[in-house]
C-alpha cells in the first residue's frame, strides 16, 4: 500500500474518522481525507493552506520521494489517496515537519485541522516535583500533568533535544516510543544548570512546574526545595546575557505567592492559585489548572485563551483563582496582562472546536429524607462526537484543611447518554449526604480528548422543612421547656379545588414524641391551611393551638433561602405569609380568645358529640345560602403520658350547599383539649371568609352554653368548661 507522509511526531497515534487540532505558534493547515462514494481504491487529500505557506509545501511519500504543492488561487489543493490506512508528511521552509496517520474511509470524511510550528528556537522545560510515594498524594496526577504537557510539545513537532524533562522516575517514557523521556531527575542543581546554561541559545522559553508547594516554595523532592527568589535570580541571570521571552507556568498548591517574585517586563507568568490557595488535583490530575491548559494547547488554543480555558475551569471547580502577569508589575489578571499574553512570542491561535454543553438541570433543593438527585447536560455536542461526559460534584463548604494541602477527593460521576434522548446525559447521584449547597460542574470531553468549558448547577439540602406543593417550602420551629427548640413534624391533611380553580391544601405541625412526652401526631400544635388562588395569590395560614411558641417560616419559589418568618404565641396565634406577583409579606393577628363584641350567634345547630358529654356545633354565614349549618370532620384523639386527653378535628361547608364545600376545604379548625385536672378548652380557629358563629355545650343538654362569631379580624375563641 503507499504511503504519503505529512509530518507530525506522535508515536503510535492513529486517527480513524476523527478530527484532529493541533496547537499552533504559527499557521494553519486543513487537511479533509475522503474517498468518492463507489471508489473503493482511491480517497483523495483535499489541502487548504494560508497565503504565508501556500508556494512553500511538499508531500512525501513512504520512499522520501517529494512533491511540490502546487496550490490555485482558491488556496484548496487535492491529490488523489488510497484507501486505508495512510501516513501523510507534510513540509514547509521555516516549519517543522509534521507527520501523522490517518484511515481513509470511502463515504467517510476524516478532516484534520494541523498547525505548522515555526522553525525558530524554542526551548521548553517540564518539571514534575514531589517524590512517587505515599505521602505524596498528588504523584500520580503531578506525573500525568507532565506527561500531558511533554506529549503536546511532541505533537507540536518539537524536537525532544529542545525539551528538558525533569522528575524523581527518569524512567517515563511519555510517547510511548519505549525510551525514556526524562532527562534527569528533578533537582535544584539539574533545573540551574538547565535555565541559565541549557536555555541560552532559545529566543523563547517556556517552563511549567507542577507538584507540591507552598508559600514561595515548590518541592523538587522530599528534600530539596526551589525558593521563588531562587528562581528568579536564575532567570534574571539568563535574560541579562541575551535578551529574550520567558514564560512560567506554575501549578501547584500557593504558586500565586510566586507571582510578585517572578514579575519583569519580557515575562510571562501563570500560576494556578492564589497565594492563600490550595490547587485542585482530582481525577488523578485530569482535574488541574496544569491538565486543563495543556489539553487546550494541543487543541490549538494560543496561550492567552488556554489559561483562560483552564482557569474558567478549576473556578467553577473549586473557586480556585489562577493568577497571570504579563506587564511585569506582579499583580494578577490586568487588562494589559491579557494584552501582553495576547502578543507573547507572536503566538497564532488556531484553535480546533471544542465540546460544547448546552442546558443543564436547573438548580435543585431536596428535603432532609432525600439523598439522591438527578443530575443532567442537554444540547452536548461536537464534531469529533463525544467520548464522555462527566460531573465533578463539591461538597457544602469544601475546602483544603489547608493552603499547602491539595485538593484531590472530590467525587467524579460519569454521566450517561439517554437512549431516548440522543443528546441528553444524566446521572442519578445518591450521596447528598450533608445539609447545604453541592457545587456541580459538569464537562463533556470529545474524542480527541478535548474538555468543554463547564456548565454549573447546584443542588441543595434543606435539613428541615417540608415541601407542601411544588416550590412551596414551609417549616415550624417549636421552643419546648424540655428540649429547647425541636423541629415541627408535618402532617398532611389533604388537599381539594374548587369549581373556579383554586386549590386548598392542609394540615398540621406537631412535637415529635420521641422529643417531647406530649408530642404525638393527634396533638396539633399548628394547623396550617394554605391557599392557591386562581388569581395567582399564594395565603399560607398558620394557627398556633398549642402553649409553646412556634417559630414559622415558608419560601416560594423554593430556592433554600425562607422570603417570610414569624413567631406564634398564646397572644399572636394567627399569621398569615403571601405571596403574589413575585413579591411576599407577613400580617399578624393578636387573639384574646374572647368573641368580637357586636355579633349576636342566636342559631341552635344540631352540632356532634365528641366525647365525655361536649357537643360542639357551628353556623357558616354565606352569601350564597345565608346561614348554613357546618359539616364536623373528626381528625384524631390521643391522651398524654400524664394523663390529659386531646381530640382535633374541623367543620367545612357543606359541598351541597356551595360549590366551596369539601372535607378537604377547612372552614374551622377545633383542637379540645381535656385536662387532667377537669378543665375543658375548647378552641376554635377561623379559617376561612366567612363569618362563622361557634357553640360548645358541656355537660350536652341541648342548649348551648357558650357561643360566639368569629370573623377575619378575631379569628380565635376559646370555651372553658369545668368538669
């Protein structure tokens, strides 16, 4: 089979119907490789150039047989191929060659965006510090950071003579060529010698340093440090003999308290963290400032854009804030520092697409029983087709024990493509374990091994609370002699809608018997009815029945932050939080438990016994019936430890008397509480619009003892009985 060549040094890289971008100090080369459909034996190499190199390429074939490209005028060159597997080498006056192999398909374009590197001299020197041991957590990803960036360089089609490679393990071999890479080991001696000797026929320099550090200090090994001062005396040194562009990456834990040591005019200086920062290391390094720049690099990302790729990244991360000096004053992230980065070393981006991530799930709150969410990236696409999508979740309040400690435990989930939704991944994700807010980026990488940019959501969990309705949250705080304050357990009543479309929902708080000996769920301590108006209002109604005060607090739209708070009382049992048009408030009613003086309840309703001879009865006053008697609906008894008996239930409109009636439509709430020493409370809660006339007869001899209206003003009224 022949063979053509276009050269690119990548050992044992073989691109089967993908894209492949390449970084690029200098110029651009697109390359489609495609058969014609029904010929079988020939595809054909379609070459677009940039005017600077159009008259200055050849081909090669396997036999180092050249030929000219002859390019028209259009700046498009096509030459015929075969099918298979083809190796092309291409090569240009001033550039490096560039070789790589690609698989001609018959229908199947396989398009190549390559990057020709100047032909000048560039040096470049890889340091990966730490020592490979088990104290040192981050080996394994200070390892794969360096081999990331030497297998750029390699790509780029720099020469392995113009890259010094530094770590503790000289025996990496890092393009997989089956020699080792290393230079020599990671030492202040070895690194010296490099910088001012090794560096100073390069017009250009480039060092990235990535391992462990801490303030002003970067750990060669175990034993040896490099200072910032150090370093800079160094390159000071090799800047004075010849004048030349210098450029420091540096990632490691604190690398922002390099920056004002390193800061000069014709340096570039780019350090992954703040200098009260720990760095991000997860993922076994492929979640690091360092990975992250030098994967957007062999994307053909120029410098300015792949710091920015990477610092974006490892923000939304981990609020890491990597810092970049191009002025020379050392102070971080300036207008004029991105000018500078822009025009260092005359780099010309040539960037390849990158994955991109459309919608994501919206921000999610979820109740102290739950632990799992679902989590989603919609829209996720690229022309290289994605490989994986994955999502790095941050725990409430993460952070390093401290500065100098990496950040390498945060949990990564892969998410998964829907069958039924070709761009659509997700993940259900069970360990929202802590109370607070999980910060979740989420990446999409495509098949050239190229990140997105990350998308965030957030998912929250509320510890206490009680979703009542979608986005209606709502919660009770009762203040207990025994206990101090103890969380409202909720009980839902049920819920209705009426003809004209609003809806009702109810139900009650109560102490928790395992936190008080009177808690129990036939004890309400606070009724609650809220109500959905068809117009869009939103009353939520809370009715202290209890002797503790209560604390009480609800939020819509639910977003884990409570819009009202209110405090019930013995003397300020009624309290109703609205919401309406996107704006929210608080009325308090202060009840006495006496009846509103003016009203004459004269009606003698049939009423229902409840138990030990008390029959209770009530008349709703409509304007659609006039006076109406009420329906009761028991709702539970119960008897404390001591002895005192409780029974709760509510009177509702009856359904055939107006088209708001429903057991579920609470009209009057009524909690009886019958006290171990004789006394009978009777207290009724108004509910509803309506004025409602209220009666209690004890020792039941059908008539009335006590009677009383109660009314949207004076909600309450409490009967006394002594049996």
């Amino acid at each position: 089979m022949k063979k053509w060549r276009i050269q690119m040094k990548k050992a044992n890289k073989y691109l089967t119907g993908q894209r492949l971008f390449v970084v690029c100090f200098s110029t651009l080369i697109l390359l489609s490789v495609f058969a014609l459909s029904g010929e079988a034996l020939n595809g054909y190499l379609h070459i677009q150039v940039t005017p600077e190199i159009k008259s200055l390429l050849t081909i090669e074939d396997e036999n180092g047989n050249e030929t000219r490209v002859v390019v028209p005028e259009d700046g498009y060159y096509i030459t015929s191929l075969p099918s298979g597997e083809v190796i092309l080498t291409l090569k240009a006056e001033g550039f490096l060659t560039y070789t790589t192999s690609v698989f001609v398909k018959e229908t199947v374009p396989t398009t190549l965006n390559i990057t020709l590197t100047p032909d000048r001299n560039f040096k470049f020197i890889i340091v990966a510090g730490g020592t490979p041991s088990e104290e040192n957590s981050i080996w394994k990803a200070t390892r794969k950071s360096g081999e990331n960036a030497y297998q750029t360089l390699i790509q780029l089609g720099y020469p392995k003579e113009d890259i010094y490679y530094f770590s503790q393990n000289i025996y990496l071999d890092s393009d997989g060529d089956e020699e080792p890479d290393v230079e020599a080991k990671a030492t202040l001696s070895n690194l010296k010698n490099a910088v001012i000797n090794w560096s100073q026929d390069a017009d250009f320099l480039l060092i990235y340093m990535v391992g462990p550090g801490e303030k002003e200090i970067f750990w060669m090994s175990d034993g040896e440090v490099l200072w910032a001062e150090t370093l800079n005396a160094w390159l000071n040194e090799l800047q004075r003999a010849a004048p030349k562009q210098v450029a420091l990456v540096y990632d490691a834990c604190q690398s922002g308290s390099f920056l004002a040591s390193l800061a000069r005019e014709e340096r570039l200086v780019a350090v992954s963290a703040a200098e009260d920062e720990a760095a991000l290391f997860a993922s076994g390094g492929r979640l690091s400032f360092g990975y992250f720049f030098w994967t957007h690099i062999s994307n053909g990302a120029g410098f300015y854009k792949a710091f920015s790729y990477a610092k974006e990244s490892v923000n939304l991360i981990h609020g890491q804030t990597p810092q970049l000096d191009g002025n020379g004053n050392g102070i971080g992230n300036e207008i004029s520092d991105q000018e500078a980065a822009l025009k260092f070393s005359r780099f010309t981006e040539t960037e390849g697409d990158i994955p991109s991530v459309g919608d994501v799930s919206p921000d999610r709150y979820i109740l102290a029983d739950e632990i799992s969410a679902r989590i989603y990236a919609e829209d996720v696409a690229d022309k290289d087709d994605i490989s994986e999508v994955w999502a790095v979740i941050t725990p409430p309040g993460y952070s390093s024990d401290s500065p100098e400690i990496p950040v390498t435990d945060l949990p990564v989930v892969e998410m998964r493509l829907r069958l039924t939704d070709m761009d659509r991944y997700e993940v259900v994700y069970g360990e929202f374990v802590e109370e607070g807010t999980y910060h979740i980026a989420i990446f999409a990488v495509d098949g050239n091994n190229v990140p997105s940019l990350p998308k965030q959501t957030t998912v929250t969990r509320i510890g206490n609370g009680n979703l009542v309705a979608p986005d209606l949250w709502i919660r009770a705080v009762i203040v207990t002699q025994e206990k101090g304050n103890i969380e409202g357990v909720w009980r839902k009543g049920g819920e209705d809608m009426t003809a004209r479309g609003d809806m009702v929902v109810w139900g009650y708080f109560y102490a928790n018997p395992e936190d008080v000996t009177w808690g129990s769920e036939n004890n309400p301590d606070l009724f609650v009815k809220i109500w959905f108006d068809a117009g869009g209002r939103i009353d939520v109604n809370y009715f202290h029945v209890s002797v503790p005060t209560i604390e009480v607090s609800s939020d819509y739209p639910f977003n884990g932050e409570p819009d009202e708070y209110g405090v019930t009382t013995t003397v300020q049992r009624y309290i109703r939080q609205y919401y309406e048009n996107g704006k929210s408030a608080t009325e308090v009613n202060y009840e006495d438990g006496v009846p509103a003086e003016g009203y004459r309840p004269a009606k003698n309703p049939d009423g229902d016994m409840t138990f030990n001879d008390l029959r209770i009865g009530a008349v709703i006053n409509t304007s659609e019936k006039g006076p109406i008697d009420a329906k009761w609906r028991f709702g539970g008894q119960d008897m404390t430890a001591r002895g005192d008996q409780v029974l709760w239930g509510l009177f509702h409109a009856n359904p055939d008397d107006v088209t708001w009636g429903s057991p579920d439509n609470p009209d009057l709430f009524v909690k009886i509480w019958f006290d171990l020493s004789g006394r009978i409370d009777v207290n009724y809660f108004h509910v509803s619009v309506p004025d409602i006339e209220v009666y209690s007869d004890f020792p039941a001899d059908g008539f009335y003892d006590e009677r009383g209206t109660t009314i949207l003003e004076d909600r309450y009224i409490w009967h006394e009985f002594q049996r």
